[in-house]
C-alpha cells in the first residue's frame, strides 16, 4: 500500500501550499505556516486543509502571509510609553 505523498505547489515568505494525493489518488491542498514559537512549519489543520484546488489554497496561504508580514512592519518599533 502507498503513502501519501505532500509536494509544495506554491511558496510565500511565511506560508506555504501542499499539494497531498492520498493513497485512492484524490489530491487535495493544505496550507501551512512558519509558526514564530515553534520555530518550524505547522499545517493549519482546523482552518486551511482540503482546498479543492491550488488557486483557493494559494488565496487563503497569500492572504496569511501577507499579514504576518505586516504584523513583523507594525512592530519594528516598540509602542510609546505610557
């Protein structure tokens, strides 16, 4: 029996898509992302896993990229004291 096979379709500074084909052959795509505490790529599994297809996944891994990179932008600089 084969496994299932993951292999990244698109890539964005902090998040990423996975194109898996479970072992009947029906692909689906996850969308994973660079977790700033745990220092390594966790998969969203209650929010972003089993697009139909790369383009919807790709729209939602953007958009999160997209704002973890303007939250890094936002907090170069500390807040002003009180």
């Amino acid at each position: 029996m084969a496994k299932a096979t993951n292999t990244v379709v698109k890539q964005f500074p902090w998040a990423a898509v996975k194109k898996q084909i479970r072992e009947d052959g029906i692909a689906s795509y996850d969308v994973w992302q660079w977790n700033l505490f745990k220092m390594k790529w966790v998969r969203l599994a209650n929010t972003a896993c089993g697009f139909g297809s790369a383009s919807d996944a790709a729209v939602s891994a953007k958009e999160l990229s997209d704002e973890i990179d303007q939250m890094f932008k936002n907090n170069k600089n500390p807040p002003p004291s009180l």
